[in-house]
C-alpha cells in the first residue's frame, strides 16, 4: 500500500521547482476528500476506495485520523507520506498538550506540518491534507499541498472527484449550517463523486468536531442521511 497514489491533481514543471527529472509527469489519480465548517462545528468525510492505477487494491481504506479530541485530518496521495504526517501530528499534539496543558491549535497544526512539507519541496512527500477542529477560536478547516501551501476554507474538496464534489458545495453550502444541515451537504457531494468518478467509492467515512469533540458516524447515521437524500 505504500505506493498506492489516491489524490487527483499533478505537480507543474520539475525545472522551475529544481525537482528530480520527470517529477513533473507525476499525476496523482483517485479518492475524494472533503472538509466543510458549520456554527457549530466541522465535518470531514472521504470515500473508502483505494486505487493503484487502474486496479483497486482496497475498498475500506482508512482516509480520516483523529490526531486529538477536537483535531483530525483526511489524507490523499502515496499512503506512506499521507500516515508519516498523520503519525507526526499525533505526536506533536500530545507533546503540546502535555507540556501546555492545553489543546493545540488548528491553525498551528497545519502550519506545523506546512513546514514539515515544505522543508521536503526538493523531493516532496506526495501527499495533499486537510486539517480540520474546533478551538478557542472557532471551527476551521485547513487544506495543504504537497509543498506545504496552507489556505483556510469554508469547504474544501481534493482528490480526483473533487470537481463532481465541489458542484453540490458551491450550490448547497451556506456558511452558519448547522452539523445536520452541513452532513446532508457533504454527504450528498461525496455521494455524487462516488456516482461519477471511478476512482472514489465503496463506502463513506464521515466524522465530526463539535464542543463534545471527535466522532464518527456509525453506518446507520450515515444510511439514514443517505436516504433522505
């Protein structure tokens, strides 16, 4: 698994970033990630498929990780990179609160592994994350790519299903939604990338950060959304 490629966008031109030759032919192909915040929260939700090329190696793949009680990340792209991240933010978290005495911050989460990507941009870890939590300073939802450009977003999409996702968030989404109102959103947009891209499918993994902290949905939240879709 740790050569399977899940994210769907390319890196430009290997002269200009100094990268290894052919670099710039690399394409990252398959999943579907998004992230979406609410007055009361955020969401973050993936397909389960996992591809190497043409060929499905997986069909429950695990896409989001919780790295604290108000903090978690999806993953897309070389499964090795992707859980390298995962397994630095969860430490990290811990050391913060541990010496703190207090919850990291989400912002300083992704800039913490902004940097960690950055810092590898001659021979970069091929992967593409969202940050999502909730902290003293409300909800956020973070993405970051490959060389460690960090943007906040009301929504965010990646992966090759991300144009499919990202036609039902820019007509649905309003900002202020409440958790229910904004799982029937994403649900419905990770369902229309499973729909049509065939790179992204087999299940929903959904997750929510509120005041009570981090959850996943069981299946029978998730089919009883799915159905009165």
């Amino acid at each position: 698994m740790n050569i399977t490629v899940l994210n769907g966008r390319s890196i430009n031109s290997g002269e200009k970033h100094n990268m290894p030759k052919g670099i710039d032919e690399l394409t990252f192909k398959g999943t579907t990630t998004i992230g979406a915040t609410g007055r009361e929260g955020i969401i973050l939700a993936s397909d389960t498929r996992v591809t190497m090329g043409p060929l499905i190696v997986h069909k429950r793949g695990k896409k989001i990780y919780k790295a604290d009680d108000h903090l978690a990340m999806t993953i897309a792209g070389v499964v090795a990179d992707a859980q390298k991240l995962v397994a630095i933010l969860r430490a990290n978290a811990r050391m913060y609160r541990i010496q703190r005495r207090n919850a990291i911050p989400v912002r300083a989460a992704a800039r913490l592994l902004a940097n960690l990507l950055f810092s590898y941009r001659l021979f970069p870890l091929v992967t593409q994350i969202i940050i999502g939590g909730i902290d003293d300073y409300g909800p956020h939802i973070l993405s970051i790519d490959p060389f460690g450009s960090v943007t906040e977003e009301n929504y965010v999409a990646t992966g090759s299903g991300s144009p499919l996702a990202y036609g039902i968030l820019e007509e649905r989404f309003r900002e202020e939604s409440s958790i229910q109102e904004l799982l029937s959103i994403v649900c419905r947009a990770l369902r229309s990338a499973m729909k049509r891209d065939v790179a992204t499918g087999d299940e929903l993994e959904v997750a929510v950060i509120d005041k009570d902290g981090y959850r996943e949905l069981s299946i029978k939240e998730k089919n009883r959304i799915l159905e009165a879709l």
